[in-house]
C-alpha cells in the first residue's frame, strides 16, 4: 500500500521546524547536540535529525564534532546578502514617517562617517525651514544631539580620540572637551541625546539610537523643532515616541534585545 501523501500544511510545518532550527543554532556560538536542540525545540529527535540532515545537504549546517552541529556556509551566504541590502535609510523610513505623524516635526537619520554624522534622511515638519542640515549634509560628531548620540555610542579610546583632536581654544564652554565627556556619560546613562541651541539658536532636539543585527549603533534618530514646540513637559511623551520608532528602526535591521 502506497504511503499517505502529506497535507498541504505539513510542508509548511516542516519549514517553521527547521527555520526554529536555524534560529537556535544562530543564537549559539558553539557547537550543540542534536539532544540539546530536540529538547530545547520540543522536537522530536528523529524528526530533528531528519531536519538537521537536509539542512547540511544545502550547507546551512555543518556537522562539528560527532553528534554535534552548528550554522553552515549557507547560511552565512544568506546571511551576507540580506546585510548588503539592507540599507539603514530604507529600513528606518518606516519608523520615521511613523515619528513624523506622531509629533509634526522634522526627523533626521544620521549615520557616522568619520568624525562626522551624515544625514541620510530627513522628513519636514512644522518651521523645517530653521533646520540647516540638509540630506547629504553633514555636522561633527560633537554638534547635535544626533552627532552626539553617535559619538557616545563609540568606545572610550575613540571618544578620547576625537576630543583630543578638537579645537580647544577656539571650543565654547559647551563643546569643550571637559563639557563633551560629561555630556557623553550623560548620554550613556539616560540611553538618548538632547541639545538646545546648538546647531541653531531656539531649536531643540532629542536622539535616540538605531542597532543591527549585531548590537552596533549604525544611526540616530532625531526629533528637532522649535523649543517652544518641545516644551519640558512634553518631553516624556515625546521620548516615548523616541524610543518606539528607534526600536521598530532598529528590529527592521535585524536587532532582537537581549
């Protein structure tokens, strides 16, 4: 007697099975048994032998020591090219447009270049006309909130780096290199960046960060306007908003917290 062919769905069953699979081994960074990933799957082990088994006939997973597997060159492939084409402007306009309906203001996406951030992106909201940063235009890492957040997020010797190379006699008492480590352990501790009459005078921004897949600050997001249309007391709302559309940014890119 022929065998039962399957259900349209159980193909389907499969492939989230073996998409689990995947998931799990990119999590790890050794080498892990087919017992541990049955168990920690709630898969059965002959079906996750079978899983794994095909899985390295396209290269997604290398068998390692006896018994043991991890990701394959396949999946790297994969991997490789969805990073290529994953543009940060593309991937973060969704949560930008979303920003810019929620507040009216003009939002910006800077990413480093250098000891500068680029603005790769900008949505006009209410007076975007006092805004001077333009898209392609570009401001040092020490003038801004969204520069700042970038230079915050850059490990110690680089930051040090950098605030050896400024111009200190001709520094303001706000970008002096004293000033600026003060306002980088600031923004480190609070998890966003705020200027006030810095790149212009009456204008307010806050920043938050953008993450990849590997947990690197690869853009800020900024929501500049008017101070008077920034008040303190709508500052929490406003970093609300902030840190929603950072995370749908950042998720888009790949970044999954903690």
């Amino acid at each position: 007697m022929s065998e039962k062919a399957p259900s349209t769905g159980e193909p389907v069953r499969v492939l989230v099975k073996a998409m689990s699979v995947l998931d799990l081994l990119a999590e790890e960074s050794e080498p892990i048994s087919l017992g541990e990933i049955a168990g920690r799957l709630d898969l059965n082990k002959s079906t996750c032998y079978r899983i794994l088994h095909t899985l390295a006939a396209g290269d997604f997973v290398e068998r390692s020591s006896p018994g043991t597997y991890r990701l394959g060159i396949g999946a790297f492939r994969i991997g490789s090219a969805m990073a290529r084409r994953m543009g940060v402007r593309e991937r973060a306009l969704p949560a930008m447009q979303e920003l810019y309906r929620a507040t009216g203001e003009t939002i910006f996406l800077l990413i480093p270049r250098g000891d500068e951030a680029v603005c790769v992106e900008r949505l006009d909201g209410r007076y975007a006309a006092t805004h001077i940063l333009r898209v392609g235009g570009a401001l040092p890492l020490h003038r801004g909130a969204g520069p700042r957040l970038l230079l915050a997020s850059l490990p110690d010797d680089q930051v040090e780096t950098y605030l050896r190379g400024l111009m200190v006699p001709t520094s303001s008492r706000h970008t002096s290199p004293t000033a600026l480590r003060d306002q980088v352990a600031q923004i480190r501790s609070a998890g966003y960046a705020m200027s006030e009459d810095d790149v212009e005078v009456g204008v307010r921004a806050l920043s938050g960060a953008v993450r990849d897949h590997e947990d690197h600050v690869v853009a800020a997001l900024s929501i500049s306007g008017l101070t008077a249309h920034l008040p303190d007391s709508e500052l929490d709302r406003l970093l609300d908003l902030l840190r929603a559309a950072t995370a749908a940014a950042s998720q888009a890119l790949g970044y999954r917290s903690g």
